[in-house]
C-alpha cells in the first residue's frame, strides 16, 4: 500500500480532527469517573458524516477516522459504524451507536450496549442485525474507560434481520476497528506519557531523561507504529489475513503498555485522579475482543498452514 | 509508493527473467560449507555477472559505470533478488555502498576516478576502518592518531571490526588529527592502502566459526596527504554520509528476505516431532510461528513506510533506526525459534552457508550471527537514544560533572 495519505485523505484526518480538538479536555466532573461517553461528539461525528467515511469513501479512511476518534480520553462509538457496518451492510444505514457481539456473546457484558441502538450478533455463519431499545439493556458496573452492559433478559432474534454468511466478514472488520482503536489510544496514552516523564522531576533531572524510562518508551513507540501500519494495510487491503495480523499484534502488546505506560507515570497513573486510565483501560477492554490474541493467532495459523490437525477448542470460532 | 513500483512491472519481469536465466542453480550446494577462498572466488563470479547484467551497482550514476536506476526500480530490484533467494555480495557491501557514498559527496575528481571505475572491475574491494577497541558506539571517541609530516600523514593507531580487510585493498579510515579540538572536531577521514608499510591485520574468529571480521594495526603507516576526503578536522561529517549508506535499501532486502525465510521455518516445523505428529501441529510451536510471521509483516509495513517517505524526500525522521533495532531483535527470534526446532541436531554447529541471508536455513549459525546485528551498524541501544531523542522529544542524559 502507499503509506503516504493523499490529499483527499489528508483533508479528511485534519476535518475530524477539528470536531475532537473542541472535545479533546475532559471536564472536572467528567475527569474523576472510569469512562465519558461524549454523546454530543458522537451526534457531531455522525451528522457531520464521519460514520459514513467508511460507505463515501472506503475501509482505510474509515480507519483513519477511527484512529483519530480514538486518540482523546472521551469515549465515541465509530469503528463499529464507519467500518463494520459499511463493510456489512454498505447500501443501509445502521443505526447507531452500535455493539458488537459474538458467538455465545448475548448473555455477557457488552462494550457500548448501553449506548448502542442496534447489535450485530455472531450467530453461526450468519450476522443477526438487532435493534436495540434502552430499556432492554442494564449497565455493567465496569472500570473500563467504555460504557459496558448487557441485556435484561435474553433479546428476540427472531425478528431479526439476517445477513447470510457474513460471520466471517463481521469478525475480519471488527478486528480492523479493534486495531485501528487500539493505534491511536496507545499513541495517545504514548504522548501523555512522554509529557508526564518530560515534565515530572526526579532527583533534580527530568524522570524522562532516564535510559532506562527512555528505552522502553522507544519499545512502546516502535509497537504503537507497527499497530499503527499493519492496521492502515488491513483497512486498505480488505485480506481477512491482513486484519488477523493487526489485531493480534495490537491485542498482544496491550500488557506491555498497560505495565510500562502506568509504571512510569508513577503512583499518580494508578489512581483515577490521572487520566492515562481514560486510554490504557479501553486498551485493556479491547484486547480480548473478537476472540482476543490468541483467537487471531489461530485464524493465521489455520488460514497459513491448514493441513495441521490442531485441536479444536470449544465456545470459540477463531 | 505502490503506484511508483506498478510503474516498473516491466523492469521487474525483466530482472525475474534475468535471474532464471543466471542464477546458479547450484550456488548453495556450492557455498555450504565452503571456504572463506572458496567464498571469496564465488562472490567474484557473482559480482561480475550481476555486472554483466546491469546490476551489480544500481544506486550508482552512469556517470560512473552504474545502472543510474531511480528509487522505485532499486526497490523492484532488491524485492526480486530477495525473492528469488539469490547470494548476497557481502564481499562487496563497502565497496559498493560505503566508498562511493563517501567520494562521491566528498572525494576530489582524482579519487572518484582513481577508485570507482576500479571497484566495478570486482578486483578493488574496501574495508571500512572507524570502531576502535575503546570507540565502537561512542566513535567520536576514537584514538588512532594521523600526524602531518610535509606531504604524508603518518598514522598510528587500532581499528577492529574491518568486515573483510583481510581482503581489502583499501580502507575507508578515520583518525585523529587534533587532539585539542572537541572530539568530534578533531577527526579526519582518510583512504588507506592496506598494503602499505606498518600495516598489520588479524582475522578475528567469530563464535560462528567465520572470521570475516578483522582487527588492523596501524604502525608509522603513511598516508598521502591527497588521500585525504574532505578537509582537515572534516572527517566527522564525511563519515556520515558513509554511514548513511547504509540505511534505506538494505533495510528493504533485509525485510524481504526474512519475510521469504519463513518459509524454511515452516518447512523445519513440518517434520516429525519426537513426541508423534509435526512440530506444527503443537500449539505452542503454531504460536510461535505466527508470532514470528507477524514479525515479519510488520517490519515490511515498516520498511514500507520508511520507503514512501523517502520517495517522497522526506527520509530525515527516525525510521531507520527503528528498522534497524526491529529487525535485529526479530532475527533472533526468528532464528531461536529454528534452533528450537532442529532438537538436539540443531545444537551442532553446522556447516555454513557462505554468502546466504541473515537467515539461511542453517539455524546455528544463523543464531550465533544474529547476536552481531544489535551490536553492529550503531548499537540498539545507541539507536533508541537515537529514537528518544529525535521522535520522542525526551531529553538528552545529562553529562557527569567534570572530575566525577
């Protein structure tokens, strides 16, 4: 792929990134809690027609807008509608915000459900597209910076409507979105970081002028940019493989962030008086999504080397 | 990029055919286990085909006897020789980056036509004389000392590290010719022929078993004065754009030959285990693998990266760094994990593949030779500084107080 963003794409990263510098501070009140929804940012994206980059304009801008939606401590919902639901349904328009959920998903703890106002449920082979109301939905106490909840009781899918054999395709997006959120929060908890250690003074020196507080930070970076590109190139290719190796690599780096990025903001970054927790714990909610690392290492496996006779596992796809 | 490189479709079956026609079938058979005189021979034969071909010097100016080739057909080049697992011209790598870099932006007329039509013969082959036992990371802190005398300098001094001066002509050397200035103010650059006077050099015996690494002891040696590049006290400058060289497209062959190398892995990991079954169908063995194949993908995306924005003109950030310290630390897992999987064969030492990639098939000796990457080519250590510094912003470790 060209790694070089046209003018086009350009233009689109600088207009959504004016919408979220006006919602890039939290405010006091929002700032001691575990997760902002910012639902006046989600309405601006969606009416400016940011959620639909991904119908207008293609997966890597969808992307694009994605990474940077994700890089302030608010929370929005984009990936799932920009991405997975252009990819999915591209000639309707989904209601959003919405959830995503997977095989055997339905009675667990959702990420964005309490918010949501349509599902795509893994059923089988197939994708069930299911509406949903408020009051269907109670909120899972969470201290993950992301709304969580789950259903009051078990939801009709009867009513449905039914993507035939688009499981496959659901979990190959979904992995994009995880990957593209996972890119610009880490480079976002990254830059905190390197402000804190450049401004907090240890000994009479600066913590970050350390070897030792630098060379990890340079790992971190050198990760954030590998998720970073490999993400980009699943979006642009559309290779089911592609998606596989960004969200696995990106799931499987999330413990290197969350040990290094909290250790070197000190004592202050395990408590939520510091806002590092805003991204580093949508991290960690992210990293078991879509059949987490390990689920993507056995999608590439299988799809490079399919003669093996690895055992199945029970309760999971990938 | 991807619509520069559609652009050369045509070059790139042009070299794919030219490599089936001339590749030696035959070459690893050949170079398993051979000689360093045997190697030495066999990369001459190569050079010169690969010359013949228009290949051998394709960054060079046509000025000079090179292809003149612009970035996006080097690519397509170095992807193709990657692909098609063709011997790397290690014998040359100085010869063919290093010197033409350094004459070409600092040498006088005389040098460039002294030495660069010489190179392209295959018979001139250089070395490159800047580590120090005490300056390896921290050149700048280099000891060898160059002393005017009317129309020579006459040099004293230890280098290490010289791939290949046992069978250089000439060394591309830095000495210092002011040990009052700053440190880095002080260095001039030199071409020196090893075969003058008060020259020794010393083979040094790698824990591979190759010993193509060299120490050069330097004794009242003489230096013309007009082998000098650049200006007196200039030799800090001059050698980075030598160092320079080095970067960019040989990070792109590097990527391109570990992402094809992994098919070895699976090809080890597709035997009988000892325990029933394949190595590949155990899961912790899949897991590896495709921690290694992710590896991989993801130095290419880098590499990629780094490409477009030198095509582009804008190649001054940390990029290569961060290759260079990626590609390193995968090399020695990708060639553990080979290891792992040749059991207990695999803890021999086997023969080598002369002239074969960082990562050859031949696990232990792949291995061993990986732990030379992060050191060599500026320390991953000196390269993070590097990355914190200039991406990160972080600040500078304080110098100690003088007396402390």
């Amino acid at each position: 792929m060209d790694f070089k963003l046209t003018e086009e794409q350009s233009a689109l990263v600088e207009a959504v990134q004016a919408i979220l510098g006006d919602h890039s501070e939290l405010t006091v009140s929002n700032r001691h809690g575990f997760c902002h929804f910012d639902h006046k940012l989600q309405h601006l994206l969606l009416e400016n027609g940011f959620l639909d980059a991904g119908r207008d304009l293609g997966a890597l801008e969808a992307a694009l807008v994605t990474i940077e939606a994700s890089r302030i401590p608010a929370t929005v919902e984009v990936g799932a509608s920009a991405i997975v639901a252009a990819r999915l349904l591209p000639d309707e328009r989904v209601e959003g915000p919405i959830a995503l959920i997977g095989e055997g998903g339905l009675d667990k703890p959702v990420r964005n459900l309490p918010v949501a106002r349509t599902a795509f449920v893994e059923s089988g082979d197939d994708v069930l597209v299911l509406k949903i109301e408020a009051k269907d939905v109670e909120i899972t106490p969470s201290i993950y910076a992301y709304p969580f909840g789950r259903f009051r009781t078990e939801p009709d899918l009867t009513r449905c409507q039914r993507i035939v054999g688009a499981a496959v395709q659901l979990r190959q997006w979904w992995r994009v979105a995880l990957a593209a959120e996972c890119s610009g929060t880490a480079q976002s908890a990254i830059a905190f970081t390197i402000d804190h250690v450049n401004n907090r003074q240890v000994l009479g020196r600066a913590v970050g002028s350390y070897q030792s507080v630098q060379h990890r930070l340079v790992q971190c970076h050198m990760i954030a940019q590998g998720i970073h590109f490999l993400t980009l190139r699943a979006a642009w290719s559309g290779d089911p493989a592609h998606a596989d190796e960004a969200a696995c690599y990106a799931q499987q780096h999330v413990q290197k962030f969350m040990v290094d990025l909290h250790q070197f903001n000190g004592a202050m970054g395990v408590t939520n008086e510091h806002l590092l927790h805003f991204w580093t714990y949508r991290l960690r909610a992210l990293q078991s999504e879509a059949g987490g690392a390990h689920g993507a290492a056995r999608s590439i496996a299988r799809a490079r080397w399919a003669r093996s006779s690895m055992p199945k596992v029970a309760g999971g796809r990938a | 990029m991807i619509e520069e490189l559609k652009a050369h479709e045509d070059f790139r079956q042009q070299v794919r055919e030219w490599l089936a026609r001339n590749l030696p079938k035959d070459w690893q058979a050949e170079m398993l286990g051979a000689s360093e005189d045997e190697h030495a021979a066999f990369q001459k034969r190569w050079f010169r085909q690969m010359r013949e071909g228009g290949y051998v010097a394709p960054h060079w100016p046509k000025q000079w006897g090179g292809g003149g080739m612009s970035f996006p057909q080097q690519i397509v080049l170095f992807e193709e020789l990657a692909r098609a697992g063709a011997p790397r011209l290690v014998l040359y790598f100085i010869s063919l980056y290093h010197a033409p870099a350094t004459l070409l932006e600092w040498g006088s007329e005389e040098q460039r036509k002294r030495h660069l039509p010489a190179i392209l013969t295959g018979d001139e082959i250089w070395c490159q004389g800047f580590s120090e036992p005490g300056a390896g990371s921290d050149l700048a802190s280099l000891r060898t000392k160059a002393e005017r005398r009317g129309d020579v300098y006459v040099i004293n001094g230890q280098k290490t590290w010289s791939s290949n001066a046992y069978r250089a002509r000439y060394c591309l050397l830095l000495a210092r010719t002011d040990s009052t200035a700053p440190k880095h103010k002080g260095i001039s650059y030199f071409i020196l022929d090893l075969e003058s006077k008060g020259v020794t050099r010393r083979p040094i015996r790698m824990l591979t078993g190759g010993s193509h690494f060299c120490e050069l002891f330097l004794d009242n040696v003489e230096i013309p004065a007009e082998n000098r590049i650049g200006e007196e006290g200039q030799g800090w400058a001059v050698a980075q754009s030598t160092l320079a060289s080095e970067r960019g497209l040989t990070a792109l062959e590097f990527a391109e030959r570990m992402r094809q190398a992994l098919a070895l892995l699976v090809r080890d990991a597709s035997k009988p285990a000892p325990w029933g079954g394949r190595f590949i169908d155990d899961a912790g063995i899949r897991r590896q693998l495709v921690d290694v194949h992710i590896g991989t993908e993801t130095l290419h995306v880098l590499v990629g990266n780094m490409l477009t924005r030198a095509l582009r003109g804008d190649g001054g950030g940390s990029e290569a760094s961060i290759i260079k310290i990626y590609h390193s630390e995968m090399l020695q897992k990708f060639t553990d994990l080979g290891v792992q999987l040749g059991g207990i064969s695999g803890q021999y030492v086997q023969s080598v593949l002369m002239g074969g990639g960082y990562e050859s098939g031949y696990w232990m000796h792949d291995n061993l030779y990986s732990w030379a990457c992060t050191i060599a080519g500026g320390s991953n250590e000196i390269q993070r500084n590097i990355i914190a510094e200039k991406t990160l912003g972080l600040p500078r470790e304080p110098k100690l107080a003088s007396g402390h």
